[in-house]
C-alpha cells in the first residue's frame, strides 16, 4: 500500500524531481509543506541545480493536489514574485 505521505503520490513529481528533492532533504510530503513550494524551489537553486519555473508551480501544484498548468494565473504571479523578492534578498 502506497504511503499517502510519500512524494510520489502527489502530483507533479516524477522520479527525476523526487530525487532532486531527496538530495535537498525532502523526503515527503509534510517535508515539502513545512518547507514551502518558493523556499524548496530557491533551495534547489541554491544547490546549483538548473530548473525552470515549471518547477516551482509543480511544486506548488503538488502541495494543493493540483497540475501545475491549471494553477491560476494570479498564484504563478505571486510564486514568481516571492521567489524574486527573496533571491534578491540572498543576493
């Protein structure tokens, strides 16, 4: 029986991102929730790893059961826009 907690119940997530957020320390899904979709997103970025923002709102979609192409337009915005504001921070 499939663990509903396992990262690859949710959607969104093929094997090559579950190992990308394996090697980050993700290990499920209440990992990725406590995290967040823009700090797991940034954190894999951190690591040098190269990935679009078609990472960020699969990461998104997953948390809320949702593909990440019928995200609405206003959460991509604001996805983006957190992820920009805190890269800057870093920076």
């Amino acid at each position: 029986m499939e663990n509903e907690d396992d990262l690859s119940s949710l959607k969104n997530l093929g094997t090559a991102s579950i190992n990308i957020l394996h090697a980050i320390g993700i290990k499920s899904r209440q990992d990725l929730q406590r995290m967040g979709s823009v700090n797991t997103y940034l954190k894999i970025k951190a690591r040098g790893i190269r990935v679009s923002k078609v990472m960020l709102y699969a990461l998104e979609g997953a948390l809320l059961n949702v593909h990440w192409k019928e995200l609405d337009a206003g959460i991509k915005t604001r996805l983006l826009a957190e992820a920009e504001n805190q890269e800057d921070v870093v920076t």
